[in-house]
C-alpha cells in the first residue's frame, strides 16, 4: 500500500511540474506578446504625433491664404467675411413628407359616422 501511495505521488509531482513548466512558457510568450504589442503602440503614437505635427504645419492659415490666391482663378475662393454668416432661424429646413398610412385602424368615432352614413 505504501508504495502505490509513493508511485501515485511522485506521479502527482511529476504532473503538477509538466504542468507548471507548460504554464511558465506560456507566461513567457504572452509577456514576450505584450511587449511587441507595447512596441507597436509607441510606434503608432511616434507616427500619430508626427501626422499631427505636419497637418498643423499645412493647415496654417497664411500658407492656406497664399493657395487660394495662387489658384484664385481656378477654385475663386474669397476671404471669410462676418457678413457671410446667418442665423439659424434664417435656415429653411425641407419639410418631413408625411408617411404612408399601410393599415388604418378602427376606431368607435369612424364607426359611429359609418352608422349615421347609412
């Protein structure tokens, strides 16, 4: 008896340190994953804060002036005024077309005119 009880425990050790030794590796793949996927998003960020920086540098307002009169003739933009602006209450918004009625209810007062119709 004590000799199974020896076997089934060096049994249970061995399988408790396979499982421990497959645990570390994949402990060590997901921290060697995290630290790509840490890499890849402070390239990401570099690369973000580099596209910010260049459209802040194209959209300055004096380069954008200096287009528009270059290409005056082709696209005829003009300097913004305060009198091109209006109030919302000036906007005219299309009306909603009213929507199809499918299936008209019944109601006791349609009922009550179809009677005295008769």
């Amino acid at each position: 008896m004590r000799t199974f009880l020896f076997i089934t425990s060096a049994l249970a050790v061995m399988g408790l340190a396979f499982w421990a030794y497959q645990q570390n590796y994949k402990t060590q793949q997901a921290l060697s994953e995290v630290r790509q996927l840490q890499r890849d998003i402070g390239s990401a960020r570099e690369r973000l804060s580099v596209l910010r920086a260049e459209w802040a540098f194209l959209n300055r307002p004096d380069r954008l002036r200096d287009l528009a009169d270059l290409n005056f003739d082709r696209l005829g933009l003009l300097p913004m005024t305060p009198d091109q602006f209006g109030q919302v209450d000036q906007v005219t918004f299309p009306e909603d077309p009213p929507l199809p009625i499918t299936t008209p209810v019944e109601t006791f007062a349609s009922r009550d005119l179809q009677d005295q119709g008769e």
